[in-house]
C-alpha cells in the first residue's frame, strides 16, 4: 500500500471527498433530470466531470476554515 507524508492530509482528505460526493450528487442530479435515458453515461460523467472542477478548489478552501469551526466549537 502507498503511503504518503501527513503534510499531504488535507489535500488527500479533500481529493478523495471531491471524487466520491461529486461522483454521488452528478449521478443523483442526472436521474433526476432525465432518469436512464439514451446517452445517460456520457451526460453523466460530463456532469460528474464539472462538478469535480468546481468541488475541489471550493473544498480545498473551505475545509480548513470548517475545521477551525469545528475545532472551536467541540472539547
């Protein structure tokens, strides 16, 4: 198994959220719009595709903020 320095924990903590919760809501958004139609792969991972572009750097940038949320309001 791979092993990477802690100082890579965020950005691997948020890559691998991006991929599965924007994996997850495309898929859902695209049922909804259009359910299994001809084509529905493509037009799926095309969504799956933007939301990653979107979902990363957005994430990239709110979890550490959310973090110190947390940490702040927790013992």
């Amino acid at each position: 198994m791979v092993r990477f320095d802690k100082k890579y924990s965020t950005v691997l903590f948020v890559t691998i959220m991006v991929f599965i919760m924007s994996m997850v809501i495309s898929l859902a958004l695209t049922v909804a719009r259009g359910g299994f139609a001809s084509g529905f792969f493509g037009i799926w991972l095309r969504g799956w595709a933007l939301g990653g572009i979107v979902a990363w750097p957005t994430a990239m940038l709110v979890v550490p903020a959310t973090r110190r949320i947390v940490g702040k309001i927790t013992r």
